[in-house]
C-alpha cells in the first residue's frame, strides 16, 4: 500500500511528535516501544523496527480496530495486539509503551508500584506489575489488560511501562509522570522503607484536588470572591 492516503494524517504527525519528545526524555531507547492513537475505529500506530526518537509521519501506520492495515506502507508494532486490546477494554483513545530506565528497573523487583507520592492518583493510585510473557504475544497483551483494570498505567515485568488516556498528550504526560515516580521511589529505597499514603490519605487527596480545582490556572479574581474556609464552616 502506498503512503499517499491522507487518513488520519494529523495524528499520524502527532504519534510522530511524541515519539521525538518520548525519544528526547529518554523514555524511549532506539526502535523499543511504541505509540499509538485511536479515531472512532482507526489506530495511528508505530511502525515496527523504527527509530522512535526521530520516528516521521510516513513511519506511523493506519490499521482498523482488527489490526488489518488501513494506510502507511510499513508494518505497525509487534505489541499491536496490546493497543488494540486496550482500546477494546477500556474504550480510550491512546496507548504509550516504553521501556523507560526506571519503570523497567522497577518491574524487575516489585509486584507492585505503591502510592508513595499523591500525584500517583492521577494513574489510578498503586502501580501494579503485569506478570512477565514474551513481547509480541497474547498471553503479554492479557496480562496487561489485567494490570491495567481500574488504572491508567501498568508495569510490565522485565519489559517496561504502558499507559494509555483519552488523549495523546495525556498519554504522554501519564508515561513521563509514572517514569518519575520509579525514580523516586528507587531513591527512597534506597534511603530506607518507603512511607506509603494509606487509603484515607488518598481520598482527602482527592477531595481537596477537587475542591481546589487542583491542576488548573485559576483567575486571582475568583479566589479573591470566593467564601473563606472559615465562613464555609458558618
């Protein structure tokens, strides 16, 4: 098939984009990993064997949600069963997989990424760890289908990472946050036992993100009208 078909060509560019930026945070490491993209029933997806951090919009693949190729001259991901199973499940609208440095350390030791850090909430809390099964496989996509229930990120033992969300950018911003918070807790552990944030530390978390807003540019104007925590309480 030739690349000359337009389909999907702004998300195409974007898969692109992200791939370069992923590439540029060191999450992704030459050809290891894969970004994809869903429109109603079409994926944007990376070719297989492309350098990621220098991936071009020709190297994305088009394919429908059966896997058959759609547009792009090149073969998609050999973890295309894992995209499309998550979009199948779980019904959002993009998937990152790297084999990010921290992320893939921590896979090879924990059963689990625990909330160590509030900012974890925003994947879902605690961080399981998908059972390990050869890249590329059925029995791999599952696993992570099942780690990823009720989360926006999974770790894949002695592999990597997955995140996915109901934007590319999310998606992205999801891997680069997870990637962190290994890292912290690779250096706390190394200092000693990590405190973890037991359930209701979380929810007043979440209570408070909500009531703050939290996460968002707010005007001085409307803080300024806003009741005062003490005539709230009136």
């Amino acid at each position: 098939m030739t690349d000359s078909s337009p389909v999907l060509g702004e998300e195409r560019a974007a898969v692109a984009d992200a791939c370069r930026r992923l590439g540029a945070e060191g999450l992704l490491i030459g050809t290891a990993g894969n970004v994809s993209v869903r429109v109603e029933d079409r994926v944007a997806i990376t070719a297989t064997g492309a350098v990621l951090a220098e991936l071009t919009p020709d190297q994305v693949t088009v394919v429908d949600l059966d896997g058959e190729i759609v547009a792009g001259g090149l073969l998609p991901t050999s973890e295309l069963d894992l995209h499309l199973g998550v979009y199948r499940r779980y019904g959002t609208a993009a998937v990152v997989h790297t084999h990010a440095p921290m992320a893939t350390a921590l896979s090879l030791v924990l059963d689990e990424l625990p909330c160590i850090h509030y900012q974890l909430l925003a994947l879902g809390g605690t961080v399981r760890v998908a059972p390990y099964a050869t890249f590329g496989t059925p029995d791999l996509a599952e696993s992570v289908l099942t780690a990823l229930e009720g989360r926006s990120a999974a770790l894949m033992a002695n592999h990597g990472a997955v995140t996915h969300a109901p934007t590319l950018a999310k998606a992205v911003e999801h891997a680069l946050l997870l990637e962190w918070a290994c890292g912290v807790y690779q250096r706390a552990a190394a200092l000693g036992q990590p405190r973890v944030l037991d359930e209701q530390q979380q929810i007043a978390v979440i209570e408070a993100a909500l009531a703050r807003n939290y996460g968002t540019t707010q005007s001085a104007d409307s803080a300024d009208s806003a009741p005062s925590a003490q005539e709230g309480n009136r």
